[in-house]
C-alpha cells in the first residue's frame, strides 16, 4: 500500500482528523522548549563548582554513593532529575566525585547514609524542563476517578489546569487472600509511569493479550455492546487459560502502563494503570460489567489492586503521558474551589465553573487508530490518529487494522460528594473502601482528611487516610514526598465548596448492598 493510499483510507475510516490537536502541538512545543533549555543547563566543569551552592540533578537516575569510590557495593539510593542537592565538598581533581548534602529528593532520603557522594557530571544550575513534567495524573481511589492535570509553572501557587477525567475500577476489597484480607486493595502513593506495554499479558499467563503478536484478528471476542445483552455477549470474554481454568479475555485491554517504584515493599505493590476488556466502542460499558457482573465472577479480573480504565481513555493516556510522568493515588473527599451555580424550578439553568465554561458539555475529540504493530513492546505504536497518519504508518483492514474511532475526553471537573445510599462496589459512593460508617450522626468520627480541588489538581489540608484507624483498610507506599505530607505544587489553602454529603438512610444498617 502507497503512503498516499494509507491516507486517503485513514481519511475514510476517521471522521475528524486532530491535525490542528492543541494538546499535541503543545507538546510539540515543550519539547522544543525542553532540548534548547536543557543544553544550556548541563556540563559544568568540577573547577566552577561551588561549595555550599545548591545544584539541580539532571540524569533520570543518578546513584547516590556512600563514600568516595565508584565501586558497585556503595551505592544506597538513585536521584531523579529535577533532585536538589547542595555540594558539601568538591573533594580532589582526581575522583569525578563529589560530596553532597540532599535538599530536597522523592527518592532517597537525607540521612540514608553519614556522608553522600555523586558524580559532578550532572549537577545543573538550573532545573530541567521535561515532556514528563508537563502533566501529571491524580487517581483518587474513594471516587474510582483518574484525572490529569496539565502543571502551572506561571507563578509559584497557581492551580493547574484539568485536561481529562475518567472512570476507573480500583482494587476490590470485597474479597483478599487467607494472609491478608486487604491483599487486592489499590494503594495510595507517589509513583512515576516507567513503561507503557501495548497487550500487556500478567507474568503467569492467567489473563491472556488482548491481542497477541500473529494472531488472527477474528479470534478476538466480538464488542460487548455489539449483541441484544451485554451479559451475554460478555460471556464470550471468559475463556479457558493455559491451565484450563476460567478466566477473562484481555483482561489488561490495549496499553498497561507500568510505575516505578513497584516492588511491594517500597513500592506500589506492582499496580499498573491498564485497559480492561471489550472494543473501543464498547466504552464506559466495559468498566459498569467490571464492577458488577464480572467482579461477581472472579476475584479482580486483570488485577490485584491495579486501577482499570476504559481503552480508549487508556489509549489516549498513552499518546499523552511520556514515561516519568507523576502518579499521584489518594483517597479523598472532592470539591472545587469555584462554585456551580444551578437556578430555575421546572427547567433548571446551569452557570458553570468560569475556568471550564467552554469545556462544560463540550468534550474534547481525539481520533484512534488502533494497529497490531508493537503488539508486546514495550512502548509499543500508539493509537494516536495524528501519529500514524504523519509517519504514513500502512493500515490494512483486515490485516493490522483492529479498531478506528473518536474518543471524547471529558475536560470539566466534576466534583463526586459522598453518597452513602449507594452501594460502595457502584463507583458512585465517593468512598470506595467504606472508610466511614455513612451515619449522620458519626459525621464527626470521618477518616477522611482534608479535600482534593478537582478544578485545581489541588489539595486542602490533605493527608492520607490512617492505617490503624481504618483497621488496615489504607496501604500508603510508594516514593517518599507523598507519604505523610503534599508535595507543594499540591498543596493550598483557602475556601472551597465541598457538594452536600448524602448520609444513611435511618433505617439502614449499613449491610451490604448492590450496585
């Protein structure tokens, strides 16, 4: 197929083309920013540096040493870029050494070691412009939503910018392990993306590829929304895994996105951001069928606490977030810092957030091309239409086309208030995990502290519910600046509007109840 072949049938399968996509050329943009800044930023000489100045690490991963030697058995801990150090002694011409004192680091801490050494080779001035910093990602596990927010550099306390909100499926609680009753529940934390894997496959086999490198595109299950009932075209999805146990079909959807720290002991517990079952036009369907009638089924399809979104909403997520963009998983009660004003009696009139007016009702669009090309890599093709139609990608229907459509991306916040009479599993309580009784009267005994400002990607007074309290309920890990305290571009203060909390009704007990 010629490149001006490719084009005219992208042009077919595809309603609008995002050529003129401004999230797309600002990141173009940043990028540009970013490698012109960052030349200018590195390479200082040992001679120029200064004993007690401050200095900006600019390597992704730079080892934090023990003493004044480069050999494999010192090292206690890895600097990230944008780390702020202070140069304690500049030591001799001989060692690329030189010894520091950590001012400020999500990853390793000040005391880690009696005396700290890194190489000069990359010490900065000034701190680095990168495309991962442009966004970052808050995933508030009581409400089930994943926002991303676009970072406010203007002014040290600005609020950012929502670029896209969506829902998700978190960890069940309704079910653990013998060990540990809470083993499948989403923890909260600071983490960073270190990976996208398009068909991701969990490492025994259990829940299999959504598509797998070779396979015949007619063997994957038919959309969800394409029968008379979605349950029973849902059942195609389980299938029978190398074991002969029962299982759900691509059950980790198109793209995965894997966070670092991972491991379960520092770390997020090896919780990815993923897709889940179903096609693209499936849409939110997919994520109601998760929480309901397959939930019902297995315990956790395609997870163990990993947070589950729709797959054109995680297709999107990864044509935007580059490896190293900031996850940040809370759990929250939400507000905003405007207020919506709704009047009218009969036909109620809506004044919405001033910030949003023009993305209240109004969407954004992004056009997908889903590919088999990258099946298994890790940063496998993206779906981005724009991307695969200016490299002249061939796309071959039947052949390597699986899916082309439009995604409308939902760029107003939404503040969720609790609503203790819905069932917790509904994704519509505002508290997932029932940290609180919903009883009015034990209002006052919340676990819940402070507020999460969905139009400003801020928090209020926020902390991290307890663990003792919530009987072990809450499992904060992950990179250290967001453990017990809110990183300062998070934090603010002042008054907000919280929505009304709907309590328990009196004559209920609190006992289960469905979705």
């Amino acid at each position: 197929m010629t490149k001006s072949t490719t084009r005219r049938l992208c042009s077919a399968v595809l309603s609008v083309l995002i050529a003129t996509s401004p999230l797309i050329s600002q990141a173009q943009a940043l990028t540009e920013q970013t490698q012109s800044a960052n030349a200018a930023a590195v390479g200082i000489e040992k001679s120029k540096l200064r004993v007690g100045q401050r200095y900006f690490i600019s390597a992704d991963s730079l080892n934090v040493r023990s003493s004044n030697a480069t050999s494999g058995n010192n090292i206690v801990g890895k600097l990230s870029i944008n780390d702020e150090v202070e140069i304690y002694d500049l030591l001799n011409e001989a060692t690329p050494l030189v010894q520091i004192k950590i001012i400020k680091s999500a990853t390793v801490k000040s005391d880690v070691a009696p005396e700290l050494f890194v190489s000069k080779d990359y010490l900065s001035e000034k701190q680095l412009l990168t495309a991962a910093s442009k966004y970052f990602v808050i995933q508030n596990v009581a409400t089930e939503i994943t926002r991303v927010y676009e970072r406010c550099t203007e002014t040290p306390n600005c609020p950012h910018k929502l670029v896209m909100e969506t829902e998700m499926v978190v960890g069940r609680p309704e079910e653990g392990t013998k060990q540990d009753p809470h083993a499948f529940k989403t923890w909260l934390g600071h983490s960073r993306i270190s990976e996208w894997i398009k068909f991701y496959q969990d490492g025994m086999g259990h829940y299999p590829h959504w598509y797998r490198a070779g396979q015949d595109l007619k063997t994957i299950p038919k959309p969800i929304t394409d029968g008379v009932s979605k349950i029973v075209s849902s059942r195609k999805w389980m299938v029978d895994d190398a074991r002969g146990e029962k299982t759900i079909y691509g059950a980790f959807g198109w793209y995965a996105a894997k966070v670092t720290p991972a491991d379960e002991t520092n770390g997020m517990n090896y919780q990815w951001m993923h897709g889940t079952i179903g096609w693209g036009k499936d849409g939110s369907e997919t994520i109601e069928l998760t929480r309901g009638f397959f939930m019902n089924l297995f315990s956790n399809p395609g997870s163990s606490g990993c947070t589950r979104l729709e797959n054109r909403a995680i297709a999107y997520l990864r044509s935007l977030l580059p490896v190293g963009t900031d996850i940040y998983r809370v759990y929250a009660r939400e507000s905003t810092r405007e207020k919506e004003i709704v009047s009218g009696f009969f036909k109620k009139k809506v004044t919405p957030l001033s910030r949003y007016a023009d993305k209240y009702e109004r969407p954004g669009n992004w056009d997908y091309i889903l590919l088999t090309n990258g099946a298994q890599q890790s940063g496998g093709l993206t779906a981005d239409a724009k991307t695969i139609i200016e490299k002249a990608i061939q796309v071959i229907p039947d052949h390597n086309l699986i899916e082309a459509g439009q995604y409308a991306i939902d760029q107003y916040p939404n503040a969720m208030g609790l609503n203790y009479g819905r069932g917790a599993a509904s994704g519509k309580s505002g508290d997932r995990y029932r940290i609180d009784s919903g009883k009015k009267e034990d209002a006052y005994k919340t676990n819940f502290r402070g507020y999460f400002l969905v139009d400003e990607g801020r928090f209020v007074d926020y902390a991290h519910p307890d663990s003792r309290l919530t009987k072990g309920v809450i499992k904060v890990s992950g990179l250290a600046d967001f453990r017990t305290t809110v990183p300062e571009f998070l934090a603010t203060t002042g008054s907000h509007n919280p929505p009304e909390i709907q309590y328990q009704a009196e004559q209920d007990n609190g006992g289960p109840r469905g979705n």
